[in-house]
C-alpha cells in the first residue's frame, strides 16, 4: 500500500475529498460540511492507495503543542475489515512522534470505540452525538 502525505491545496486533496464523499456523506450520511471544515486548512491529510487506486484517507491537525487530533479515518465499504484503518492510524501515530506530538485524541464514532481500543486508546467522558450520530472521545499516550 502507498501512503502520501498532503495538505489542503495539493493535487492528491482531489482524492481525499472524493472518498470523504463516498464514506462520510453518502454511506454515513453526515452532512457536506462535516466532510470539508476548518480544520482541513491546517491539518496533513493521509491518502492510501492500493494499486493507484485510494482505499482510505485520514487526517490529523495539532491542537496543542504535543497534542494531534487524528480524524476523518474512512475506507468505502468493500475496504473494510482488510486492515487499511490500523494501517492509517499506525502512519499518522508515527508521524505525530516524528512532529513531536506525545498524545492523539480522536472523536470516534461510537460504534468504533473498540476498533480504537484496540489501538492503544482509551474512552474519554461522556457519549455525545455529532451531527445525530453517538461518538466518544478518545486518546492515546505516544
């Protein structure tokens, strides 16, 4: 699997946009403005590509000095279960270290909380909705 590193702006953005459509919006049904927000400007977008084709994409954005938000982990559907997310999160956990970062937070879906278990993460607070959906913070130590 090829995984690049890309900022708002950059020729692999148009990928990244695309699967954040198919994903975010038109198989999770969040709205438009959840796939493209503010954070995007700032934050180093991870695109995976198997076979020149994009699989999956996430992002991660600094919110403090040490701290990365990881996010916008998705993958369509005939993607999943092939180990494309752990991959993506493995990258961007590595590339936080090398940027200096000594934690990731995530706002996971709900429904996700164990797939980021798995990962090293713990459960932070309360489950609250995010555009209708139940998410839960999440972090982990790097």
């Amino acid at each position: 699997m090829e995984f690049i590193w890309c900022r708002r702006g950059d020729e692999a953005m148009e990928d990244v946009l695309k699967l954040r459509r198919q994903v975010l919006c038109d198989e999770i049904g969040f709205s438009d403005s959840y796939r493209l927000d503010d954070d995007d400007k700032d934050a180093l977008h991870l695109l995976c590509r198997q076979d020149g084709q994009a699989v999956c994409t996430a992002r991660i954005v600094r919110t403090a000095e040490d701290t990365w938000l990881f996010g916008r982990l998705c993958a369509p559907a005939r993607q999943r279960g092939k180990g494309r997310g752990a991959a993506a999160v493995r990258r961007a956990e590595e590339k936080c270290r090398r940027l200096g970062g000594k934690k990731v937070t995530v706002k996971a879906k709900y429904d996700k909380e164990g797939f980021y278990s798995h990962m090293g993460f713990s459960s932070v607070g309360e489950v609250y909705l995010q555009e209708g959906i139940p998410h839960i913070d999440m972090e982990k130590c790097l």
